[in-house]
C-alpha cells in the first residue's frame, strides 16, 4: 500500500480506538457511580488511545518513506556488474533513470544492456515488498498502540496528565523543528556566501557599483570577469520600495482611520472586504497591470511634459506595488486602532476635545506601535516582491535615483541567477546566496530598529 494511502488508514484506526476507549472509559465507571469516580474524564482515555495509535505508526511511516528510496536504489546499484558500476554522481543518476523507466514501462527493454532490465525487475521486487512490510508494520503497531491504550483504560490512572504531557512534547518538536530549519538555512547561507567571498573580493560586493555577474567560460573570452557590485541593486530594492510605501502607507493609514472612526456600519461592511481583495490579486496579475496599463501610461505622461521615461520604470512597479501592499497597512492599522480601549476615547470627548483632535492626540499616539508593525510588514513585502519588479522595472542593474529609469532589485537578481541549470561552483551562482545573506542582515537590522520604536512608544502609552 502506498504511503498517501496509508495515512488516511492510520487515522481511521486511531479514529476507532479513540471510541473504543471512550466506550470502555464509560463502561469502567458505570460500576463505580459515574465518570466523577475516574481520575479523568473519558475523553482524556480516548484521546491517550488515539495518540498511543497513531504516533508510533505515523512515526515509522515517515521513516520509512524517508530512507526507502534510498535503501532501494543502493540495493539495485550493487546488483549491477562491476563493469556497470558507475564511476561519478551523473553516471548514476543516468542508470537509475534508465532502471526506473524500464521498470515503470517507459522505456523498451530491447534498448537497454540486459543487467539494466534485472535491476529494473528487482526494483519492482524490492518496491513490491517494501510496501507489504510497510503497510503491515505500521498496521501491526498502530493496532498494538491502540490495544495498549484500551487495556490501559484503568478508574486509577490519569489520563489527562499523559496526554498533556504527550501534547507538550509534540507542540517543543514542532517548535524545535521550525527553529532547526531557520538555523539550516542561515547557515546554508552563511557556508554558500563564504564559498563566494573566496572568489570574489568582499569590498568588490558591498562597494562596486556595477553589476554584470556573467562570466565567460574561457579567460580568453570577452567578458571573462564579471562585476558583482550590489551598490544597484539595492539602490534599485529601496527606490522601488519607498515609491510603494509612500503610496501604501498615507491610503492604508488614512482608510484605516476612516473605517475605524468615521465610516458607518453599511459603509465599513462593504469598504473593508473591498480593501482585503487586493491582498488576494496574485502578483503576476498586477505585474500583468504594470506592463501593459501603468508603465506606458507614466512614459505617454512623461512626453507630454518634456521628460524622457524607460518603458520599463521602477515608478510604475513601485506604483502598482503600493496599490498591493495597501491591505497590509489598512487592516492591521484598523484592527490596532479598534483595539485602543473605549475608554480613551470617551475621556478625550469629555474634556471637550473633538473627534479629530481624539484621533490625532490620543487614538493614534496610543495605536503607533501596531500600526509601526503594519508598516514594517508591508516594507518587508515590498522588499520581497519580484513579479510586478520583473514585469514593470526590467532585468537592468542602473545605479540611478531617477525613478522614469529601468532598475532592478535583489530578489529579482536572486532569482534570475538561480533559475535553469547552474553550477554551483561559479561565482555567478554563489552571488546569490551573497545576495541573500545581505538582504537578511539587513532585514534583521531594519527589525531591530523598528522593535527598539515600537517598545519605545508602548512603555509610553501602556
């Protein structure tokens, strides 16, 4: 049995020992006068019973399908006859594609030499029987899990303390696992980038000023050095980003505010779904709008007044980015707003202070550190975009302020150089993990600095 049809398998087993141990939790208690006369109430037996079934055989499942390709595949491997053993990681990629496609039906067998076509049918061996102990395994043990948890369904033992202490455990290796995976990230990262400072000069990358990271194949070649100054390309990242902050953050505050103090029930009803649905448009959609509406639009708008516009522009992506990025300034500061407690609100009026000065002196000195945080993630998404960047400012790494010129951004070259077949062994591949590991310092730093504004405020107004 398959591993997608396994899983559902295993729930249904742990779904019937859940009712079974709440049957017998019930049944145990009945002689005694109730339920009061268990140490716990009958759902704490079942759902021990449920746990006791399903992790120890969700546990061996994952196992299993994590090493079992791999077991498999060194079994077939050494099946082979010394002289097919292959000799590098691209030879033995290209046998098993060819064992894998003989055994799926893809390929002819009279095409291939014929220990290709025994390995290919000991794979179908080796999967058939793979998947008879794997289904039997984890049948056998959650059934076992399940028996245990029935018969351990006792007035004297107290459930409730073994499935908190199991749910405990679960939520730490939850925790545990999304810390871990943080840390191999970063210090995937960190390895990768320090790979390309070993090729490329670290002042060359924080301080050059142009960007041509392709590289020739020969040193006789044109072109044989690339150039990996990130001066313009986050030149580009910020330029973009402040024209979409500075389109996002005066709407999104100033329909938050509307919405949260002006508006009335109907209005706000309709307004703020309508402000969210920007939120759900995909990013291409907007690129899509950038392309073909806003930028030759902004170039038409810019002839007729004397000026010289690119077709591709970052006032257009920056534009269309903070028409995106509304929703994310609007709803929180809305929610931050309405959280501010009524009491405030009722004080100012009493002392005579009007509805707009009650905004201004004390609702939003009050709101700031949620509406700071608004801010801060739709800087982050903003930073973080690369469709509409791709679509409306172009590939072009131009170190220039002015906005009617093509630039480009460091997600977009992040992407760029990762996509298709690369060698990571070039300087050109390992820039992006440079680019990278850059971006995250300093998204770090902007954090830190937006945490020390918002603790700053909020020792103030709590």
């Amino acid at each position: 049995m398959q591993t997608a049809n396994l899983l559902p398998l295993v729930l249904v087993i742990a779904l019937v020992a859940y009712g079974l141990a709440y049957l017998r939790s019930r049944s145990v208690a009945s002689p005694l006068g109730g339920i009061r006369h268990l140490k716990a109430l009958p759902f704490y037996y079942a759902a021990r019973a449920a746990l006791w079934c399903a992790i120890p055989s969700l546990l061996l499942l994952g196992i299993w399908a994590a090493f079992e390709g791999k077991v498999i595949q060194d079994m077939v491997m050494a099946s082979l006859p010394e002289d097919m053993a292959p000799t590098s990681a691209g030879e033995a990629s290209l046998l098993l594609s060819q064992i894998s496609n003989v055994a799926a039906g893809k390929l002819d067998p009279g095409f291939v030499p014929q220990p290709i076509v025994g390995a290919a049918d000991q794979l179908q061996v080796l999967r058939s029987q793979s998947s008879e102990f794997k289904t039997t395994l984890v049948v056998l043990i959650a059934v076992l899990g399940a028996t245990f948890a029935w018969t351990r369904v006792q007035p004297h033992i107290n459930a409730r303390e073994n499935v908190e202490r199991t749910l405990r455990w679960i939520f730490f290796v939850c925790a545990a696992v999304a810390i871990l995976t943080t840390i191999g990230i970063v210090f995937s990262v960190i390895f990768e980038t320090i790979r390309f400072f070993g090729k490329v000069p670290v002042t060359e990358f924080l301080f050059g000023t142009a960007w041509s990271p392709q590289t020739a194949l020969r040193a006789d070649q044109v072109g044989a050095e690339g150039a990996f100054g990130v001066i313009p390309l986050f030149v580009g990242t910020l330029l973009i980003s402040a024209i979409a902050l500075l389109v996002s953050v005066p709407i999104g505050l100033l329909s938050a505010v509307y919405l949260s103090e002006y508006a009335s029930r109907p209005a706000r009803a309709v307004v703020k779904p309508m402000l969210e649905m920007l939120a759900g448009i995909p990013t291409v959609v907007y690129g899509f709008f950038a392309a073909l509406t806003v930028a030759p639009f902004i170039r038409d708008l810019a002839e007729l007044v004397g000026l010289h516009a690119s077709a591709q522009s970052a006032l257009a992506a920056g534009l269309v980015m903070g028409i995106m990025i509304i929703p994310f300034v609007s709803s929180l500061s809305d929610d931050v707003i309405n959280a501010v407690p009524q009491a405030m609100r009722d004080g100012s009026l009493a002392l005579g202070a009007t509805q707009s000065e009650t905004m201004k002196n004390v609702i939003f000195p009050a709101a700031l550190p949620g509406i700071m945080g608004g801010i801060l993630l739709a800087a982050s998404r903003a930073i973080g975009e690369t469709m509409i960047v791709v679509m409306a400012a172009g590939l072009a790494a131009n170190l220039t302020a002015n906005p009617l010129e093509s630039v480009t951004t460091v997600t977009v070259q992040i992407v760029t150089l990762l996509t298709g077949d690369q060698e990571f062994d070039s300087a050109k591949t390992l820039s992006a993990f440079a680019l990278g590991m850059l971006l995250f310092l300093v998204t770090l730093v902007l954090n830190i600095v937006a945490l020390k504004i918002v603790r700053k405020y909020r020792e103030q107004y709590e």
